[in-house]
C-alpha cells in the first residue's frame, strides 16, 4: 500500500476541486465540498496537518485510492 502524504485541508481541497468537487460551505473548521455530476458530499476538516486515518477516509469517500490521489496533489 503506498505511503500517504502529509498534506494540509486546503491542498485537499484544492486536489479534489480537479476531479469536481465544488465548495459548498464551512461550518466551523470543516470545508463541505459537492460534487454535481453523483452528489457525492465530503467534510474536509481545515486543519493545517490532516491526520493519516482522516485522510484515507476521505480518499475511499471520494472514490479514489491513494495513487490516484497522489496523482491530483
């Protein structure tokens, strides 16, 4: 399994924008993205170091793996 970057919620934000997640809201320090196309939803906590079990979530949430989303960074 390959290793997962550290990376921050806005660079989450930022990769899952490219394969059409859309802000939606913030509530507090969690970032709400949509995606039109399935209405897939995702909270993305804004939070400067994501942690490696929160993150993986919301790659399986968003229906990648993790090269795939190593590829978006």
């Amino acid at each position: 399994m390959p290793k997962l970057p550290t990376v921050s919620g806005q660079e989450v934000v930022k990769a899952l924008s490219k394969i059409g997640f859309k802000f939606r809201r913030q509530v507090g320090s969690h970032v709400i993205l949509k995606r039109q196309m399935d209405g897939k939803r995702l909270s993305i906590p804004n939070h400067r170091e994501i942690p490696k079990g929160t993150l993986r979530a919301i790659i399986r949430q968003a229906g990648l793996t993790v090269d795939e989303f190593v590829a978006l960074l």
